[in-house]
C-alpha cells in the first residue's frame, strides 16, 4: 500500500493563516523566503490545510514566478504560504493540478516572494530529464526529515524508486543528483524512512506543464 505524505494542519495554525490572509497587508519589498525544500502550507477552505514540501521555484516562458509540489497537497485556486514566514501573507496559488503524475504548479507573487536556489543543503543549479538508474545516490530536502540520501532502485521514466528516507510532509520534496533536478517525492511504501520512496520525474512533469501552458520553466 502507498502511504501518501500530506499532514493535515493544527486547527489553530490554520486559523491563524486565514485571519493573516483577510487582513491584506502590503510590504514594501518581497520578504516571503522560498526555494526548493522550504516548507510550504496549502489552505483547503474551514481549517483544514496540508504542510508539504516545494520542490522548485523558478520561472516560465511568461516571466511567471511558478514553482512545484505534490499534486494530493492541493488543488486549482488554493492559496498558498510559507510553513516559516506564514504572519507574512499568501505566497501564492495552485494554478495547474496533475493527477497522473502527482504534481501542482503553483504560481507565487513576485511582489511578496524571494526564490532561494539552495535550502536545506540541498542546491538546484539545473534540470536534468533523464530517469535515474541504479546505483546513482539520489538526495532530497523535505520539511520532515530535512536532507536525505540513497541509491536508486530502478525508473520507469515516469516515476523514480530509491532508498531515500521520507515521511508525511516530505511530499514535493525535491529529488536530486547533485545540484541536478530529477523529479519530486509523492509517496513512500510501507514505512516512514523505510520505504521505499517513490515519486515522478522531472521530464515527464516538464511535458505536462507545458500541455498545460505553463512553458520551458527553468528553476532560478
């Protein structure tokens, strides 16, 4: 059985998001940190809300500000915060949702967000679409269990299997050789950190994006 990772927020945690997004606050210059591995918190209407991972912050053909995450974490129009700066207003909203391959897009507001290239000890420098093969050491940074490796069991080319240790709220957490993007975390088997992980591959999510007009994303 796949064990999905999305954690469900304390009530008074998601209370609290929605009083701070009624109350429209402008900033005088963008103060909302956010890169691949940040903590991020979908709101999903009364006070429920899921905390997942980002897995990347760049931007489209359009000048969008957009980034990924797991696709269950939400759904089109949802908005947006920070897990670590969330008194600080809506980061953005969930623009394209996925469920073949488990992804949303989610576009932020350039005017609130500051994109992190690195977060968690993990980097992302570029994009690579090829599946990952056995015995590559894959890496992922996750707001559960922070920065995490471990080798490659095998790919399909639409979805990645390996040894990295992830548990509920690694969802979207980005997957990487190196500084190299390969894909996303969605979900582990059995146990927490045990596993194994699992989760879709970039290329696959790239082809998606684009037949969903959101165009030659290049992460910052």
């Amino acid at each position: 059985m796949v064990k999905k990772l999305a954690a469900l927020l304390a009530v008074a945690a998601a209370a609290t998001m929605l009083m701070v997004a009624g109350a429209g606050t402008a900033s005088a210059k963008p103060d909302i940190f956010l890169g691949g591995g940040s903590g991020i918190v979908i709101l999903k209407g009364g006070n429920d809300g899921a905390a997942c991972t980002l897995t990347t912050i760049g931007r489209d053909s359009a000048g969008r500000l957009v980034g990924l995450t797991a696709g269950h974490c939400g759904t089109v129009g949802q908005p947006v915060y920070s897990e670590a700066f969330p008194s600080r207003g809506q980061a953005g909203r969930i623009i394209v949702s996925n469920t073949p391959l488990d992804f949303d897009v989610i576009q932020f507001d350039a005017n609130r967000v500051v994109p992190l290239r690195s977060v968690g000890g993990v980097t992302i420098r570029s994009i690579s679409t090829a599946a990952p093969q056995f015995p590559s050491v894959l890496c992922k940074t996750g707001r559960t269990t922070g920065r995490t490796c471990g080798v490659t069991f095998f790919s399909d080319n639409q979805s990645h299997f390996s040894a990295v240790c992830v548990a509920e709220g690694d969802s979207g957490s980005p997957v990487v050789v190196g500084d190299r993007l390969i894909g996303m975390v969605n979900a582990y088997y059995f146990t927490a950190c045990i596993g194994p992980e699992t989760g879709s591959n970039i290329g696959p999510i790239l082809n998606a994006m684009a037949r969903s007009g959101v165009n030659n994303y290049r992460p910052i």
